[in-house]
C-alpha cells in the first residue's frame, strides 16, 4: 500500500512540475528573467520526481538519503511559496512535497532498520 501511495505522490509532482513548466508561455509572452525562474520552478518539481524515481527504483539507502533530503528542502520551498503566493496549486505542491517527505522518510527509516 505504502509503495502505490509513493507512486501516486511521486506521479503528482512529475505532473506538478511538468503542467508549471508547459503554462510559461501562456502566462510570460515574452523571454524574460520571470519566465525563467516560472519554469525554473516547474523544472525543480521535474527533477525531484525524477529523483524520487531513482530511490523508488534503485532501493540504494544513498539515493533514499538525497531524496529524503531534497523532499524537505521542496517543502520548505513550497512552505514559502504558500506564504507569498496563496493559489490552490501551491498547497497541492506543498501537501504533496510534505506527504513525499513523510514516505522517503519511512523507507529510508525501514533501510537503516533492515542493516541493523
């Protein structure tokens, strides 16, 4: 049960990131700094599905430590995000970034328990 529910999390944020990173030109008409940093951040949610994918994937307790660590840091980005910016798919990222974390967090705790 716990791996689908990491697959589903995992699927939310590839489509988070991909569905940001495709809006920049309906919402940036030109090639600014703006529409760089708006796909900017739709390409980091890219990049943490992908890794995630790798932890999923591989099961190595090192790819599990970066995932992990790179889910807090997104939440954190999503926690500042929510603060300035209260759009609906800002809390679907920071609910998504915060139940990610909580599910890397529970596989890299049973990997550390399965080498003692």
């Amino acid at each position: 049960m716990l791996k689908r529910i990491d697959v589903i999390l995992i699927s939310i944020v590839l489509l988070l990131g991909v569905v940001h990173t495709a809006c920049t030109p309906i919402f940036y008409k030109s090639f600014s700094l703006s529409a760089l940093w708006f796909a900017g951040t739709g390409l980091s949610f890219i990049f943490l599905g992908l890794i995630h994918i790798v932890r999923f994937k591989s099961g190595n307790r090192i790819a599990s430590v970066i995932a992990f660590g790179t889910s807090i840091i997104a939440t954190v980005f999503s926690v500042l995000i929510v603060i300035l910016l209260s759009a609906p798919q800002a809390f679907i990222a920071l609910i998504a970034n915060i139940f990610l974390a909580m599910v890397s967090g529970v596989f890299l705790r049973n990997q550390y328990k399965a080498k003692i």
